[in-house]
DNA sequence: TGTGCAACTGTTATAATGTTGCACTTTTTT
DNA sequence: AAAAAAGTGCAACATTATAACAGTTGCACA
C-alpha cells in the first residue's frame, strides 16, 4: 500500500505485482476472505501489466496454463476481487485492472491511454469534493462513482505509437 | 435548448421529446447532417422516458411498429446521433439516454438512480475544472470523460419502489 | 438531365461480453 | 462427525456489439 511506479514509466513491474499480492493477502487475511489458488492468480494475471484486462483475455491465460476454466470462473474472481477492492471493472473498456490504492476508501479517477492502453489510477480530494457537491445540490444520494478519462498520456504526447 | 424539467418529477414529457426532437433538427440542419427518419425515431424512442434504453430495446420497439430492423440499424442511428451530441451512452448500463444539454459543448455527468431507473444529466463547471487539473498535474492530454454516479434519487429517498 | 460519388440502409452472419442453474467439493461452524 | 456455507466445474444460454457486402438513395456537378 506504498508509492506506485506510473505505468508509463519504465519501471520494475514485477515489484508492483509482488507488492499487489501481498496487499491482497494482508486485506483479505484482515477480511476473513478467502483468497483461494484461483482468486489470487486471476489477480495476478489481471496485474500483469498497467493495461486493463478483458474476462475472456484472464480466461484464455488461465486456459493457456491448463487450467479447466470457463467464464464463470473468471467472473466469480474478478467479482470477489471487485468487492474486495482489489481490481476495478473500467466500464467504457469492459475490462478489469488491479487496485493501485488498496485499504484506502476511494473514488478512483482512471486516465486511459488510448495510445499504449496503460490505465492511471489516482485519487484527486478536490475532483471527489466537487462530484460530492454536484450531487449533493441535487438532493441526490451517492453510492458509487464512474470517473474515467480517455485521453493521451505523457510518454505518448511525444514519442508516438509507443507499446 | 431551454430549461429541463427534472427527470423523476411529475412532467409533461411529450414537451421533452418535442424540444429534443426540435432541438436535433436544428443541430442537424446547421451541421448539415442528414436526420433521416430512422435516425429520428430512434432518437424519438430514446427519449420517451428519462431511463436509459438499451440498443436492444430500441431495436424492439422499432421492431414491435413493423420496421424491419436488424443490430447494425440500431447501432447505426445511436452511433450518429452520438457523434452529434444527441444522446449518449451510459458505459456502466450498456444504455444509451437523450441529451439534455445539446449544443452546449460539456463533460455531462450523470446521476443515475439505482431504484426508479432515471437519469439526471448535468454540467457542473467546478467538476469539469477539478478532473482537467487533475488530468493536467500527471501531463495527461484529457479527450473525453465518462462520469456516471449511481444511488439514489430525491424521489426514491423517501418514497420507497417508484415507478 | 443524367451520371457518378458518397452516404445511408438492409441482411446475414458472427464476435465479444456476461449470466443462470445445478451438481459436486471443500471449508468452516457447531 | 454432521450440518451449513462457501467455493468450483460445467453446460447452456442471454445480452451486447461488430463485420462484411450488396443494394439504394440523395446530392453535387458537368
């Protein structure tokens, strides 16, 4: 639950999973959930890279390294992973990413790629603040926020057709 | 382009679908794009209430009054009447909703009510300025922003399972 | 006025994404 | 050890979206 590397940045990625499955082991241990063999490779294969996953993409890898899945397995991982804050759906890409900001309660705000296809999470205190407000003028009760931002990131501004 | 009524207050609606249908002639006429009169029943259908309708459920409607439609049809339609800003899709529904504030060039927000089903669009400029200047402090290039909050509306708050 | 191009439409087929239901196994609880 | 709860495998199916291609319509321009 440290500082990430920014997923466009050429960085150790195998600490950033390393570090996603000890979290998620921490969280789930603290939970009594249970991360069972299935779960925490769905997870693993979902922190592969920085960009997101579709369910049928983690299913063709898990059926790759011969395991006998079907969709349902995918979707009851990634459902359990869901729940637990460990992966977000990014629903204008149908496609799942590992939780950069595990135990910390919040409205994550993605900035999508559409150069490289690597997804930012971040959380922003004053954009939470505004959508709050926003809502809130109209007498309307928040439960769950979709804030995702498609763009171009910095490592694709200059230097095109990156990855 | 006038005031809107709230979606989950009692209203005349037929004046919803008349001013929109107006409002996308217009539009259509100054950018010199063609509302053909499938193009404008979909957007007719899309509009008869303020819950977002799904491609499918357009597709049997215009099934249901004898038109021989198929997918790509509807696809089709909603594509165009996307690109000029007619309606828009909800990505965390798979829906697609009658622009409120047509013409005006924003970054909608959405407050989608997880009991009675409606959708209330609005543009909230201090949102809009605080997700820019948090896309700007990581140098991200900002193109287009999905914001879809889900919970309840003033409506089902207190008047429990609302039309 | 026709003729050629671009945009639009119809149709078939198929791809991609997500869910249901049920039998069976494993883990936890008592 | 028995009962209950949680998890898994599996088959079928439902929903959402796109591809490819042929035919048609509207419009600019000779």
């Amino acid at each position: 639950m440290s500082a990430r590397a920014l997923p466009y940045r050429p960085h150790n990625h195998d600490a950033c999973v390393s570090q996603a499955l000890s979290d998620a082991r921490a969280i789930c241990q603290q939970q009594s959930a249970r991360l069972t063999p299935t779960r925490e490779r769905v997870l693993e294969l979902v922190w592969q890279s920085h960009k997101p996953l579709g369910a049928y993409d983690v299913l063709a890898k898990l059926t790759a390294e011969g395991h006998n899945a079907a969709p349902p397995t995918v979707y009851r991982a990634l459902d359990f992973l869901q729940q637990h804050g460990l992966v977000h759906r990014i629903a204008s890409l149908n496609a799942f990413i590992g939780c950069a900001h595990v135990g910390e309660h919040h409205t994550g705000m993605f900035l999508i790629c559409r150069v490289c296809g690597n997804v930012l999470e971040l959380t922003d205190a004053s954009v939470s603040t505004a959508i709050r407000n926003a809502a809130g003028a109209e007498v309307f009760r928040a439960e769950a926020v979709t804030l995702e931002v498609a763009g171009v990131c910095p490592g694709c501004q200059t230097e095109p057709n990156h990855e």
